[in-house]
C-alpha cells in the first residue's frame, strides 16, 4: 500500500562530512527538508559545543534586526515581502552582515538620540514660551491691577503681628517662581503647598490647551503653567524643593515686561530654527528606516537560516581527527536518493574534493511517523494528528477521513441552504487561499477558518446533498418531482379537518418516490416528526454499525501488515464475529422489515404486524420468548428466526472469552517453550509477544525491541481490553445515535426561525410590508448565520470529530507514534516569524 494509507518508511543513516563542506551541505537539507537530525551530544552543555560563538552572534543579530523592525513598525513604514526565500549565506558573508546591521543601529541609535535631545530642547522653548504668555497675563489683568494685586497679596500673606512691623518697615517685596507640572498632579500639587507653606504662598495657575509631545516616549501629555508667589528665603528653598517632588519643571521668568518680551522673542526665534532642524533629523531617520525596510524581512530569512545551521552542527560529532562531522539522521526510504543529490551540490558548492558518506544503519528504535500531506489532505491529516500521532507504518485513518468526516457531519447538518453557504464561504477561500495565505494575520479564528477550508467546503458540499435526500432547504421542500400522495377528499373538507390523514392504499401511487423525500411530509402535521424521527434514528444506526465493522476491517491490515498472527487469529476474527452476529445482524433486521412489512400489504405483513426491532433485538440477547403477535400476524419475521438468533448469541458470548484469554495464554506457553529449550525460540517469541505494533526488520530496517513484559500486565491488558470493546461495542452503537438526536434538533430550529421571524415578514403587505419584509430578513439571516450555520456547525464538527476519535479509531488506531521533525528552513522560518509576532 502506499504511503497514502501508512506513515512512510524510514531509514536511520549516519552522515560523514567534511568540516569545510558540513555547512553549505546542512544548508542544501535545510531547502529540502526531509531529514530529521539526532543529537549525538545530548550530555554537553549549549555553551560548550563547537559553533556556540556563531549561534551567539546570530543572536546578536536578530537582536539588531528586531530592533530595526521596532523603529520601522513605530513610523508605519511598510516592509517590503516579496515571498521569496533568499538562500543561505555563505560563512563569510555573516561578516559582511554584521557590519551592515551594526552601522543601521549605531545610525539610528545616534539619530534617535539627537532626535530626542531636540525634542527636549523644543519641548522645554515651548514650556517656557506658555509660561511667559501665561504669567503675562497675570501680571497685566487689568490697569492698575499690580498694585492691587501685589497690596491683596500682601495682606495674605503678613500676619496680624508682622502687619504691625511692617507698618514702621515699608513696603513688603515678594519672590516667584514659575514652571510647569502635568495636570492630573496639579491638585495634589496645590493641597501640599497649602500645607507645607501653612497658606503663606499664592498660586495661580492656567492650562496649556494643546497637548505636548514626551521626548522620551513620544507619548502626548497635558500639562498646566503655575506661578507661586512667596516672601522669604525659606519659603523659596521649601517651594523649590516641593516642585522637584512633584517633577515640576522651573524656568527663569523676569520681572520686568520688557525683559519677559524680548526673552519671548528670543525663544519664538530658537522653536522656529529647531522646527527646522528636527524636520530634517526626521526626514533623515525615515530614509535609513525606508532603506532598511526593504531588506528587512530577507535579512531575518538569513540570519535565521545560518542561526538554524550552526545550531544543527552543534548536534553533530567531530571524528578524532578534527576534519570530519559525523551525523546520524531519520530519513524517507524513498528520498534518500534525493537527500544524496543535495549533499553532492552542497559539495560542489563548498569547493570540497571530498564526497560526503550516508549509511544506513540497522537499529531496534522506533522510527519516527511521516505522513506526506498536501494543502487539501493536510487539515485531515491535523485532525488524526490531534487524538495521537500514528505509531510506526500503522494504518493512517486520514484518507478514509476525507470522505466519512464531512458525510458524518452531513447527516447531523443535512439542509440545502445551510450547506449551500457552508459550501460558498469554503469555496471563497480556497479560490482565494493565495492572497489570504500572504496577507498573516493574528487573529487565531481566521487562522483556524482558513487552515480548514477544504473541510468547510466538503462539509458544505456534502450537507447539500444530505438537504436534497431530506428534502430541506431553509425548513422548506423543493417540488421538483411532484407528489406521490394524492388527496381523494374535496377543499373544504382538507381545509376545516386538521386531524386529517392520508391512507396509503388509497392516496399513494406505490413507487418509491425517484430521489429523497416526497415534499408533502414537508406540510404534515404531528406525522411528520415521526416518520422523520423513526427514519433517522435507523440510518444512524445502520451509518454506525457499518462505520465501527470498517474499522475493525482496518485493524486486519495492521495485523497483517507487521505479522501478528496471533493478534489476527484471536482478536481480529474474534471481534469481528462479535460486531457482525449482534449489532449488523440488527441492522439487517431493519431492511427486512422495511421490505417485507409495508402499509399497503396486508396480513401478516402489514405495519400493524410489523415487530418493533429494539424489542426483538433484547428479546434475542435475553433469550426471552416474544409475545404474542396481534391476531393473524407471525412471531417471528422470517423461518427460524429464533434459531438462528440463539446461535448468534451463544457464538458472540464465546468470543469473549477468546479474546480475553487465548492470546495470554499463547504467549505464556510460547515463553515456557522457549525456556525448556537451549536456544530461545525468537521468532515465536516476538510474534506471541508482539501484542501491538512491533516493526519488522523487512520494513524500513527498524524493528521493536522492548522488554519482556510481566505475564500478569499482559492478563490485566487483554483484560482491559476485551472489556472494552465488548461494552463499547454497545455504548459506540448507541453514540451513533447522535446523529439521529442532532440532524432533528436542526431541524426544528431551522422551522422554528422561518415560523417565527421570517413568516411575520411574508404575512405583510403593501410598502410598509417591503419595508418590514426587508428588515425581518436581516434579522432571520445574521440568525441563520450565526445560529444554525456557525454555532450548529461547531456543534455537528465536535460530535463528527468525537464519532471519528472514540467510535471509529480505537478499533484499530493505536496513535503512539512521534511526529517526523525535519530540519526544515521553511518551517523554521514560519516560527520564528510567528513567535516574533506575539
């Protein structure tokens, strides 16, 4: 089979490389990315391994290169992406590098610390030109007023006792001060003046109406201008000493009104000549920013690819001699031609006259799983990963998921309209998956959304066809094949009975009707739940009985493919009897009894004598006598059926204890064997003993090699086991179920939204009903949408992933594998391009 159905076959190799070709050759596997490197130096610390110096200095320069990225982001200057991805640079070109990112740093560090002494100086002009407008104002209120305002002050801040002194002093002369503080500390600000001072101060205060600019952070803050108006030396050293407390800014103010004009002149002049100067600093900055933006992103492309090679040759080994690296890797079987004919252009590229060597080893570990995915089956691939990864060559369950999963979900979702829009919003993004796949985003929903595309469009496509068969589109039917039912009553008497029904016999034609569901179940009343809820309930049934006896068929590959024949013998065929005599033998009760008992027939096969089949189906595992059939119908509903479903029962039982001891019970003897004789019967050993996926030698060179496992763990697991799969063979059956319980709960919601909402707005007429028709629909659609399509959806899509994850794999799916990691430049970058990002 091909490895589409199981992980492919891997080879561990051991790689020789010459020191002067081991990089450009690391670089030519990081392009192709099909060889996951182990770490021969799992005990030697990060800071003692050969290239730790050269990791250091990558290191060094991503750091310049997000600090680069941060200025460029802070001006909003785009970076120019053009997709591709540079190659690796050569060892020397990292010098070459470094220059370049060390002189754009020291640039933009000098001009960023220009910039800001500028604007520190500009922001304290300005400061300093409020302060001069603002304490002009106080000083000429009105004419006349400093006389008046200097005598209030005065007599506010003199005491009754010094009023007295003063009166033989003169007059009293008062200091100021004036500076500036952020607003919101303003009121803090005046109560601890107020308190300290004890009310000897004045202060008057205005604020700055436009905000300024913080050189520091850029940020825009509100400040207001004060003057403090004080009498005495100890009051000037108490104010000052509080106004640094406060972080207020202090500025020399003259007393006179020339001199404060012609400071304010002096300090218009200087604003006007820093204006200029920042505006070329500015525009100096944006050039080496647009410069470097349009290298950036290749820039980080070659760093993180030669961080990512020196950090893989620190995986490797130096040989005695110092000259040659040795590796050993997890490769493909089927690349390792390819992975030669990289190494051989890495070679050639390095100038080395020596080839590199990869052998493939032989070795008991298990090899990692490696499923090869494209864009279409890699989101199915993600949804098998999720539950576990595959063990080794296991049976991969993602091809048969690409049609079960969205048929599953079709059957809970089933309507027309719903998948329909399903359907479009898939279709949308994959006819446009380029540029959305460009344009990265963090929005982890749309990321979601968009890496389930294919999904969503299945499952779209697939709810349309499942609305066709139930005859649903929006609650509504389409008659496009007409009506087998034909009324043989007249208007009136339809229109005033609702209790009215169809019969059969006499108001149907008898044909099937050619594809669905006839429409007129659409219009019945109380029957129509029921006929609908006895049909659904049946076919989940029959979806889960066929779908759990698939994977149980699928368990027989596994078996088959890694030699277990006693797993096959005695769990496989043991299962698979036990699945098949019980729950399909009910599933084949169900089609008898739809062929053979109809409305039309009559006695002893009409519906009135048709048995119930949960009731048949517990009768048969009790072994209980049915009762008695009404009057000229049978017991049973074909010849010997009692019989036949005795020995079904009495076969599955037997079974049980099949499956919970003859595999114990053969390894336990294969041991004994092997101990009575002088050379251990390996062969029959590792195959009674290969109770799960042991690797044959025959297939990728790896084989499982563990230790002999304790006689009383391997009874406590098939234990486990059996119990398992006989009750869950009964709970998975009725978990089908939920298909039946989901595809009817949509329903009714999808009746009750048009009954509710949308009809209100048909009922209407005339313009104003256009109107009110128009906002109803708004209103009926964000509900569908948001309601039935994506909330139902989540709904239908956990339950599908649950029937996948619990009912199909554990028949078969054992997922304890590990994930091939490759070195991969393609996926080292996306990392660290997403880490950056958060």
């Amino acid at each position: 089979m091909g490895s589409l159905f199981r992980s492919e076959e891997m080879a561990l190799c051991q790689l020789f490389l010459q020191s002067e070709a081991a990089y450009a050759c690391v670089s030519e596997l990081g392009e192709l990315g099909l060889v996951q490197f182990r770490d021969l130096n799992p005990d030697v610390n990060a800071f003692q391994r050969k290239f730790v110096n050269e990791v250091r200095r990558c290191d060094e320069m991503e750091r310049k290169l997000r600090y680069l990225e941060k200025e460029i982001k802070k001006d909003g200057i785009p970076m120019l992406d053009t997709g591709d991805s540079p190659e690796a640079p050569q060892p020397r070109e990292m010098i070459d590098l470094e220059a370049t990112f060390e002189k754009l740093e020291n640039e933009l560090r000098e001009v960023n610390q220009n910039a800001e002494a500028l604007k520190r100086n500009f922001l304290e002009l300005t400061e300093l030109k409020h302060i001069l407008r603002k304490t002009q104002v106080f000083f000429d209120e009105q004419e006349g007023g400093v006389n008046q305002t200097t005598e209030s002050m005065t007599r506010a801040l003199i005491t009754d006792e010094a009023r007295t002194a003063g009166a033989s002093m003169g007059p009293v002369q008062l200091g100021f001060v004036a500076g500036v503080i952020l607003r919101e500390r303003l009121p803090a600000f005046e109560r601890m003046l107020w308190r300290a001072c004890r009310g000897n101060v004045f202060l008057r205060q205005a604020m700055i109406e436009t905000p300024l600019e913080d050189p520091t952070n850029g940020d825009q803050v509100h400040k207001s201008v004060f003057i403090i108006f004080f009498q005495g030396d100890q009051l000037k050293t108490r104010v000052k000493k509080i106004c640094e407390g406060f972080r207020a800014t202090l500025y020399p103010c003259p007393e006179a009104p020339a001199d404060r004009r012609e400071m304010a002149m002096g300090v218009m002049t200087r604003i006007e000549d820093l204006n200029t100067v920042l505006g070329q600093t500015q525009d100096h900055r944006h050039r080496v920013l647009v410069a470097a933006a349009k290298n950036l992103k290749n820039w980080f492309v070659k760093v993180r690819k030669i961080k990512a090679i020196y950090h893989t040759l620190n995986l490797f080994n130096l040989d005695v001699t110092q000259k040659c690296l040795i590796a050993e890797c997890w490769v493909p079987l089927l690349d390792i031609e390819t992975i030669q004919l990289a190494l051989r252009r890495g070679t050639e590229r390095s100038g080395s006259s020596v080839p590199p060597i990869l052998n493939r080893m032989q070795t008991f570990e298990n090899p990692p799983t490696y499923n090869r995915t494209n864009k279409f089956t890699k989101a199915f691939q993600a949804l098998i990963d999720a539950y576990g990864v595959a063990s080794y060559r296991e049976m991969n369950p993602a091809p048969y998921t690409i049609i079960t999963f969205p048929f599953l979900f079709a059957v809970m979702f089933g309507d027309l309209g719903h998948g329909a829009i399903m359907a479009l919003f898939g279709l949308w993004m994959i006819r446009k998956e380029k540029g959305l796949a460009a344009q990265k985003t963090d929005n982890e929903i749309w990321n979601i959304f968009f890496g389930g595309r294919y999904i969503i469009f299945l499952m779209g496509v697939f709810s349309m066809y499942t609305g066709l068969i139930y005859n649903d589109i929006f609650s509504k039917s389409l008659n496009i094949f007409g009506s087998h039912w034909h009324l043989s009553y007249n208007k009136s008497t339809v229109m005033e009975n609702k209790f009215l029904q169809l019969s059969p016999k006499g108001d149907y034609e008898g044909a099937p009707y050619p594809f669905g569901m006839d429409p007129i179940w659409q219009v019945a009343g109380a029957n129509k739940i029921i006929f609908h809820n006895a049909y659904k309930m049946k076919i989940s049934i029959i979806f889960g009985v066929i779908h759990m006896i698939f994977g149980v068929v699928m368990s027989w590959h596994n078996h088959t493919y890694f030699r277990n024949r006693i797993s096959l013998l005695y769990e496989f065929i043991p299962q698979l009897i036990f699945l098949l005599l019980l729950f399909f033998y009910m599933v084949l009760l169900m089609f008898i009894k739809w062929i053979k008992f109809a409305a039309t027939n009559d006695k002893p096969y009409s519906e009135a004598c048709a048995p119930s089949i949960l009731i048949t189906f517990i009768d048969m595992v009790l072994f209980n006598t049915p009762k008695p059939p009404p009057e000229r119908c049978e017991t049973y509903m074909f010849f010997g059926q009692h019989y036949i479903q005795v020995l079904f029962v009495l076969v599955a039982v037997g079974c049980i204890p099949v499956m919970l001891l003859a595999k114990p019970l053969l390894i336990m003897q294969a041991r004994k064997q092997a101990n009575e004789e002088v050379q251990p019967i390996a062969g029959a050993t590792s195959d009674a003993e290969a109770g799960g996926m042991s690797n044959g030698g025959s297939h990728g060179g790896a084989g499982g090699h563990e230790e002999e496992e304790e006689l009383s763990e391997i009874f406590i697991h098939q234990s486990i086991h059996t119990i398992e799969y006989v009750l869950g063979s009964v709970s998975h059956t009725a978990s089908y179920l939920r298909l039946w319980a989901l595809s009817l709960a949509h329903a009714q919601l999808a009746e009750v939204l048009w009954t509710m909402v949308l009809s209100i707005g048909l009922k209407q007429e005339g313009p104003v009903g256009g109107i009110v028709l128009t906002c109803v629909f708004a209103f009926w659609a964000i509900l569908t949408v948001g309601i039935l399509v994506l909330m139902e959806g989540l709904s239908a899509f956990l339950h599908t992933l649950r029937l996948h994850w619990v009912e199909f794999q554990s028949k078969f799916y054992k997922g304890q594998g590990y994930a091939f990691q490759p070195f991969s430049f393609d996926a080292i970058i996306e990392n660290g391009a997403a880490a950056a990002e958060e």
